[in-house]
C-alpha cells in the first residue's frame, strides 16, 4: 500500500526542520509515544536505528526505526518494523513562502502474517493515523514561538 499525505503549516521552514529534527520533540506531537531510544549511530542521520514504543488505542507497538536518507528539507527517509509492518517514511518540506511550509509525507508499507488482512481490510485506518499525526505537528510547530 502506498500513500502521499501534505498539510501546510503556518511557520518558516527553518523553524519546521529544527522542530521536527528534534528527537525532543517527538513527544510533543507523536501521540501515544511512550519512548523513543537510540540504538546505535546518532538519531536523525543515515545508518542510526531507535526503538520506538508507542500506544494506539489498547494496543502496545514497538518499532525500529532506521535512517536511510537525509537531505533536509527535499527528504529524511526512514523505515520503521513492527511485528507484521514494515514501512518505508519520505518526510519531506516546501516553502511556499517566508512563514508557510508544506510538510509531505510518502508512506509505503509491506505486510506479513496476520497484518496482511489488516492492511487489505483497513487500509483507511493508516492514511488516518498519518493524518493525525501532521495535524498535531502542526498544531505543536504553530504553536511554538
């Protein structure tokens, strides 16, 4: 399954990438984080792998998160595994003018096991979490001075 989701947030871009370049941050905007910690290399740059915990809903998720490709703001390119998921993350940002950035995600995911039915019959389910997940790092970066 393959998806594109964008929003547009009302903040410069230099502002937007030191927001969300910040493992810090993750919190303030990723609902249902409960840790994020580093593995190996340094968060953020190509090669570093972190453990994500996350809730959603009654369900606990760990993922791994790998870095593959950093190119601030044309791409960061990450890889995230859960137990039956694997996805492919191009986040990437536009100017459109000095206080206006469009923030863009390409989402791909791979199924297996019982997540394959879960991708085939709730494919809604994932563009909506992505979805959430832009309008509340818009609402933490407009809301950050």
């Amino acid at each position: 399954m393959k998806y594109q989701a964008e929003i547009e947030i009302n903040k410069p871009i230099d502002t937007i990438i030191e927001l969300f370049d910040n493992p810090a941050n993750m919190g303030k905007w990723m609902e249902g984080l409960q840790s994020f910690e580093p593995l190996s290399g340094i968060p953020g740059q190509p090669g570093a792998k972190s453990r994500l915990k996350i809730k959603m809903g009654k369900r606990d998720i760990i993922m791994i998160e790998t870095i593959k490709k950093r190119n601030l703001p044309y791409e960061l390119i990450g890889t995230y595994e859960a137990k039956g998921v694997y996805n492919t993350v191009k986040n990437k940002f536009v100017k459109v003018s000095d206080n206006k950035t469009i923030y863009i995600t390409e989402q791909k995911f791979q199924f297996s096991g019982f997540m394959i039915l879960i991708g085939l019959l709730m494919p809604g389910s994932f563009k909506r979490q992505s979805a959430v997940y832009l309008s509340a790092f818009k609402k933490f970066a407009e809301s950050e001075n």
